[in-house]
C-alpha cells in the first residue's frame, strides 16, 4: 500500500458502517479516524493480497466494541441518516429509508452489524464471519433473525408471537 491510495478508497464504506454503528455523525467521523490511525500503525500486520477492505471493517469493528465495552453508558443511540445510501428523490423513498433505520436501531447491535455487513457492504458469509470473529454459521443464524425482526418491525408487528395461556 504505497501512497495511501488504498486505503481511502475504503473510507466512504468505513464512514457509511460507521454512522450506522454509531449512530452519530460525529462518533462516526472519530471511529473512521481511529480505524485509520491503527491500520497505518498496524499496516506491518495486513497480508498484501488478502482483502483490505475486510481487514478495515475487522479493525472497525474490534475499535466499536471496545469503546462500547468501555463506555459507561451501553445504549446505542438511535440511527440518526442513512444519508450515505443513494435514494431517489421521491419522499416515498426518504421515508422508507428513515423507517428502516428506526428499525435497524432497535435491532441488537449483532444482528445490525451482520444484516449492514453482508447487505449494504456486500460482504460474503465468510467474509462478515472473519470481521466479527464469529462462526459462519452464527453469522447466517445472527442474519436471519435480524432479517426477521426487521421485517416484523417495518410492519409494525408485535415484538413476540407468544400467545397468552389461560
């Protein structure tokens, strides 16, 4: 990676995740900052050939969980733009996208960042499952039931099926 080139290439999709992790501009902005500071001071460890922009979101990710982990407060705000993804210009459109990140805020922060990584960045199963650290097949169960919780609240059904007993 000579001049950087590469690297920035990546960071509108760093800075898109980011915003949808974070769910703030700003927090977002840092983490893309912070991702970038630790792979130019880690760029020794990036295998030339194998996926930069896999090794970014891995690095991504282990920053966001950290600084969760760390932070006092666990509670992930709610998306605030999904501004980063093209849209039409109808107000059909605007609102559909603004309903689906009401929903994907509510979704587990797990199920979020699979159903963005393998939706909206495009990775494949295995791919999302080497970002994550998880198994694949907890990636393909995290998916599902993220896509199905998604689903439920866009159309406005119940958080639970259960029926009551008598």
């Amino acid at each position: 990676m000579g001049s950087g080139t590469e690297l920035i290439q990546h960071i509108p999709r760093l800075r898109r995740y980011a915003r949808a992790l974070t769910g703030d501009a700003s927090r977002a902005d840092d983490l893309v900052q912070d991702t970038l500071e630790r792979a130019l001071s880690k760029l020794d460890l990036w295998r030339p050939g194998s996926d930069l922009r896999a090794w970014l979101f891995s690095l991504m990710h282990n920053l966001f969980v950290n600084q969760v982990r760390s932070a006092a407060n666990r509670s992930i705000q709610a998306l605030d733009t999904l501004d980063e993804i093209a849209v039409e210009g109808s107000q059909i459109t605007a609102l559909a996208v603004r309903d689906i990140g009401k929903a994907l805020a509510c979704l587990p922060a797990e199920q979020r960042e699979v159903i963005l990584l393998v939706g909206l960045e495009q990775f494949g199963y295995a791919e999302t499952a080497r970002i994550l650290g998880v198994p694949q097949g907890t990636v393909m169960s995290r998916l599902s039931r993220g896509r199905e919780r998604l689903r439920q609240l866009l159309e406005g059904e119940p958080a639970s099926r259960l029926k009551m007993v008598k």
